[in-house]
C-alpha cells in the first residue's frame, strides 16, 4: 500500500498523526487478537466436550434401544431455542438462554411407565446437541473476528507503521535538502554581494 505524501510540513504533521494513531493502537489490536484467540480455543474444546457428552449419553441409554420402538414418534419436539446476546472483545456472540420443549399429550394408563424417563432423556440429549451447535456457531464468529484483526494488525505492523515512517523520513530529508540548499544559496549570494561590494571601493 503506498502512502500518498506530499513534501511539506503538512503532509509531514499529517503522516505523523497516522503513525501516532497507529502506533497507540496497535497494542490494543493485539491483545484483542489474543483474547480472542483464547476464547476461538475455548469455544471448541466446549463443543468438543459437549459432543463427547452426546456420544457417552447415547451409548449409556444403549441398553434401552428395544424399548424406543414402543416409543411414539414425534411425542416431544423443540418448539424454540431462546438466546441471549452477549459481547466478546466487541463481537456479538449467541447464548443459550433455554430449549423450549412440545411434549404431546399421552395416555399414562396405557403408555409403558419408562415414558417419563424416555421424554427426559431425548431433552437431555437435544438439550447437549443444540448447546454443542451454539459453541460451534460461536467458534466460527469468533474465529472470523480474529482472522479479521490478525489481518489488520499484519496491516499495522508490516505495511502502514513502515510505510509512514519511511514517508515521513522521506519529507524530512527532502525538507532538510531544501534548508541546506537555501543556506548555501544565500551563503552565495551573500558572497557575490560582498565581492561586488568589495570592488565598488
């Protein structure tokens, strides 16, 4: 990215105001890359450890495969996922508030008695599912702000901070050729008005 520049003070106050900007902000972005880098980390080992939970829950009610043929499909359904809304390093990240759950209406007479226990056990495992796929959803936001940042303070770091440093030694050099070039051509002139001077007498 080239930096547009003019040679002159302006330009120079100008580029030194950017850098400044830049320089004060980049420690910011950095720790905001961190901090999320941390919770990306944290956000998948949940839904990691959440999906674990599911394959362990599953295999734990095993025993029970024979009797979910007696079980009547479409008995209980989730009817809504309810999330908050909370902020992490100014990223807007979904969180789950509760699972609202349809039980349809059954008879208790003539239903086996584990009917209870079986709708308990399909929320529980709903309940692990959609939380794990809320992590999940977290993760990828979190991850997309990171890389995000990652880029602006690559940006930072190896393009705009060099690239106005090397503008602003640039005009300052330019400017201080001109200086130079200004004395030694009034150091001449001052010369010949001397000589010319010197010869009037």
């Amino acid at each position: 990215m080239a930096i547009k520049f003019q040679f002159n003070k302006t330009s120079l106050n100008e580029l030194n105001k950017q850098l400044k900007v830049r320089i004060r902000t980049l420690p910011t972005l950095k720790n905001k890359e961190s901090a999320l880098r941390f919770e990306v980390k944290r956000a998948k080992d949940k839904s990691e450890e959440l999906m674990d939970k599911l394959e362990q829950t599953l295999d734990s009610y095993g025993y029970l495969a024979g009797l979910w043929n007696e079980f009547e499909p479409g008995l209980i359904t989730v009817k809504d996922v309810e999330l908050d809304i909370i902020k992490i390093a100014g990223i807007k990240i979904p969180v789950l508030r509760e699972v609202v759950y349809e039980v349809a209406p059954y008879n208790l007479f003539t239903k086996p008695l584990w009917y209870n226990d079986g709708i308990s056990i399909l929320k529980t495992l709903a309940q692990l599912g959609i939380e794990s796929e809320i992590y999940l959803t977290k993760m990828r936001l979190l991850d997309h702000a990171r890389k995000k940042t990652t880029q602006k303070v690559n940006l930072y770091e190896k393009v705009q901070i060099p690239g106005y440093q090397e503008a602003i030694l640039k005009i300052k050099r330019f400017m201080e050729d001109e200086e130079n070039l200004s004395k030694a051509s009034q150091k001449i002139v001052k010369k010949r008005q001397q000589e010319e001077s010197g010869n009037d007498n």
